[in-house]
C-alpha cells in the first residue's frame, strides 16, 4: 500500500512539472502574428489571410477573407480590358507574372463556394458589408478619441513587439509612361509614410523588402503583402484589452 502511494505521488508529481512547464511554454512563448494580402486583378478583388500561432507552433489559428470593392474603386486600381487604352500588339511587353509569395493564399473558390459580391468582405464565418466594417473602423477611432488613456497603453503594450517580416511587392501601370512614373513616385511615398507609421507602433527588427515595378504597356494593379509580429502572451493580452476598451467606448458613444 505505502509502494502504491509512493507511486501515485510520484506520478502526480511528474504531471504537475508536466503542466507547470506547459504553462510556463504558453505563458512565455512570443505569440507569433501573420498578416498576408493579395491583389488579383483579374478577379478584382483583395484577398487575405491571418494566422495567430502559439506556444511555438502548438496552437494555430487561421482566418481567410476576401474583399471585393465597389465598382467605381475597382475601376481605378484595375480598369476592365475595354475600359483603358491598350498598346499595338507590335509595342507590347508581356503582363507580368503573377507574385508568388512564400505563402501561397487559398481561396474559398477551390472549395467550391460562390465569389463575394462586390462591396462586401466575406470570411469563413460570414459575409460582412462595407459599411458594416467602416461603422467598427470608425468606433475604434472614435474610442482612441474618447478614451486616450486606454490608446497610450495600447501603444506602450505593443511597443514589447517586433516586426520580424515586412514585405511590399506591387506593380502598377495606367498605360501611359508619364503618368505611371508619377503614380509609382506617389506609392514610394505612401509606402514609405505607412511603413513609418506601423513602426511607431511595434518597433522593425528587419529592413523591411519594398518593391513597386512601374508596368508601362498597360493599366492595372498587381501585388502582395505580406508582415509577421511577434509580441509576448502577456502583453498582447494587455494590447486586447486595451483596443476592446477603446472599441467598446467609441462604440457606445462615450
């Protein structure tokens, strides 16, 4: 009896190390975010996919979602082959080649689902309308203005992070050559506001890999983006709390 017990403590000793070494691997481990956008002209439409990994790989979370805009913002990034003058057959370059990233996306199509209609975002767990995602977008802004303490703590809390990847590859044209190097000259400058303003946030461990290719046989938009943060459990958790408090203010309107 005094040899089972003996056993039966032991074992439970070895689970309790078991699960405290656990604990301590999901508590410790960086949460690992990764964000990755897609253009495809000629569907018209963005297309994305976010992981959420934890404890080094043991848990996993995905989330796939395409996004179809209105016609007239479809119509300026990638006009259809009838609406945009086209170079003589004599004088043209070929398209280029679709990017091929390190992770290819997957669609909801190759499942046999219908396409989104245009104008709304659609993820695996529903259909969403634009104005649906600008009225979250603008109660998020609307609480950072309501509620400032909770918008510095957010950013203390995510200042713990690092950008570990930061990747940009586009390629746009509007089938004239002045115009398009104009309009590659106004991206370089965007990109390069947007990658300083992402920075003030969670600090880059990397230089990040920008590339925008003027395309001057044609019209059109092609590209991909790609960005991975890790950040600690204990302070995403805090920067989650703090961004529903800030969505919850704006939300009820103070």
């Amino acid at each position: 009896m005094e040899m089972f017990g003996g056993r039966l403590g032991f074992a439970l000793g070895v689970a309790g190390i078991a699960a405290l070494f656990a604990g301590l691997l999901l508590f410790l481990a960086p949460i690992r975010l990764r964000l990755a956008l897609t253009w495809e002209e000629r569907e018209r439409r963005l297309l994305g996919e976010a992981d959420v990994v934890l404890a080094l790989g043991i848990v996993r979370r995905s989330l796939r979602f395409r996004l179809a805009p209105p016609e007239p913002l479809c119509n300026l990034v990638s006009p259809r082959p009838g609406g945009s003058p086209v170079p003589s057959d004599d004088h043209r370059t070929p398209d280029p080649e679709p990017f091929v990233g390190e992770h290819t996306l997957r669609t909801s199509d190759e499942e046999g689902k219908p396409a989104s209609a245009e104008g709304v975002m659609q993820t695996e767990r529903g259909r969403y309308s634009l104005a649906e995602v600008g009225e979250r977008v603008r109660a998020v802004l609307h609480g950072r203005r309501e509620y400032p303490a909770a918008y510095a703590r957010l950013r203390r809390a995510l200042r713990h992070g690092r950008i570990e990847r930061l990747s940009v590859r586009l390629a746009v044209g509007t089938g004239d050559a002045v115009t398009t190097a104009y309009l590659v000259g106004l991206l370089w400058g965007i990109l390069g506001v947007l990658v300083g303003w992402a920075s003030s946030y969670v600090p880059l461990s990397h230089r990040p890999a920008l590339s925008i290719r003027p395309v001057f046989s044609r019209a059109g938009l092609t590209g991909e983006a790609e960005g991975i943060v890790q950040i600690p459990p204990v302070h995403a958790i805090r920067a989650a709390l703090f961004f529903y408090q800030m969505y919850r203010k704006g939300r009820d309107g103070g």
